[in-house]
C-alpha cells in the first residue's frame, strides 16, 4: 500500500493570504497556488491588503507632515503610495474599463479595445478625474486633522479591496474564460462576501471612534456608499460586457475607494 499523501506545507489560509498579496500588490510574496480554494481566500483576504497598504500610505503622509509638509503635499503621497504599491495595476483597470464602456461597441469589441495596450480618451478622462477626487478629498481631510486624514486612507484602501470581495461572489460571471478575472470570478460564497462587509464596515465604524461619536457613522457611511456605487458599476459592466474582468475589478477598486474618500470629505463636520 502506497503511503498517504504529504500534507501541504501550508495551510488553505495562509495559500489565501498569499493569493491577495501576491496578486493585489507588488509585496515579495510568492503566490504557490493558483486553484479556485486559494483565489477564494485571497478575495475573502483582500481588505486585509487594503489594511497593509493604507497603513503605509498613511505613514509616508504623516512624516511628510512632521517635516513641515502641508495637507496637499501629504494627499499626493497618500494617493501615490497605493498606486505605486501596485504598479498601478487597478488604474490601469479603471482605464481600460472606461474605454471600454464609453467605445458604445458590442461586447467583444469593447472587450477587445480593454485588453489592447494603449489608454483611449475616455480612460484619460476618468483617470484625471478619478485622481483629482482623491487629492482633494485626502487633502480636505489632512487639512481637518492629521488622524482624520489617516483613518479616510486606510478606510478608503479597505473599503477598494472590499469592492474585490463583494464583485468575486457567487453568481458574478466571468467576461472571458480566461486572465485574472476568470480565475477569481464567483469563488465567493454570497454569505463568505456578506460577513466580510459587516465586518469590515463594523471595524471601520469602531475605528473612527476615537475621533468622536459622529465618526463612527460616518466611517460606517463612507463604507457602506462605497459599497452601493460600486454595486451599480459592477451590474452595469456586467450588462455591458457579460461578465467581470481583472480591469473590470481595477474599476471597481479605485471607484470603491474613491468613493468611500469623497464620503468622509462630504460629512466632516456634523
């Protein structure tokens, strides 16, 4: 008799792990294993990215402000960190799926304009925009206080990768059979994706607390608006193209935590 099958060196969530770092960020994490159990944990783990790369974005703000920097100077960091943390992979996404959007062609053909290289002029635009929003919104809040402006980055970086959680749910088609949004399409169980939310949105809420008892609704707030427009831009692509994409979930990033930044601007005072 054969003996039994080694036991994998790592266990299904630290493979999980693995998968969010190594796919949602430039992090030297080595992503061992590609299956669908492996793409379900990395997408139940991804606002844990979102903590690890606000987090860092934060604290190149704050020093920047030590050393006598101002709100706007610290809004640029803040919004490039993430940016450069993943090679810009979701603009790039946001980008592309911008055009695809606005080319007004067939689904194939919109998904083929995705994929080329080059960024048309409706990616531009959004990006521009997109870009411009999370300054000043980043900016308004450093400008408030430095732990406002420290709670909207992180928030903001949880609730764009919480976006990936709730879009790779059970029932999400893929575009295409292949790339990374095939790989990770419907790996997530509905009610995996719903506890996600509400603990993430809970944590977030616990988390403006001790900047006074109006944060804490209004964290839960920028969260939960985040949540509501990504939804109806995640039904619209589908619509449109068939199913989700890796750019379709770049869009949804960037616009969750766009979203979630304008928000916290929108409602700093009660």
């Amino acid at each position: 008799m054969p003996p039994p099958p080694a036991p994998p060196p790592h266990g299904p969530r630290l493979h999980g792990l693995r998968f969010a770092f190594g796919t949602l960020s430039v992090l030297p994490v080595e992503v061992s294993r590609w299956d669908r159990e492996a793409a379900r944990g990395g997408m139940l783990c991804a606002p844990l990215v979102g903590v690890v790369l606000g987090g860092g974005a934060a604290l190149v703000a704050l020093v920047l402000l030590l050393l006598g920097a101002g709100p706007l100077l610290a809004a640029v960091a803040a919004a490039a960190v993430p940016a450069v943390l993943t090679r810009g992979l979701h603009l790039d996404g946001l980008a592309d799926t911008a055009d695809g959007l606005g080319s007004g062609k067939p689904a194939e053909d919109a998904l083929r304009i995705m994929k080329q290289s080059d960024i048309g002029p409706f990616g531009v635009i959004t990006l521009v925009f997109v870009l411009f929003a999370q300054v000043a919104a980043l900016s308004q809040l450093y400008g408030d206080s430095w732990a406002r402006g420290a709670l909207g980055t992180v928030v903001s970086a949880v609730a764009a990768r919480l976006a990936l959680t709730l879009a790779a749910r059970a029932g999400v088609p893929a575009a295409r059979p292949e790339g990374l949004g095939a790989a990770v399409a419907g790996v997530v169980p509905v009610r995996g994706a719903v506890a996600v939310a509400l603990a993430v949105t809970g944590v977030a809420a616990a988390a403006g607390a001790p900047l006074g008892t109006y944060d804490i609704p209004r964290t839960a707030l920028a969260v939960a608006l985040s949540l509501v427009v990504t939804e109806f831009l995640l039904q619209r692509c589908i619509r449109r193209f068939g199913g989700v994409t890796g750019d379709v979930f770049g869009a949804l990033e960037e616009t969750s935590g766009t979203t979630a930044l304008m928000a916290m601007s929108l409602f700093l005072q009660p």
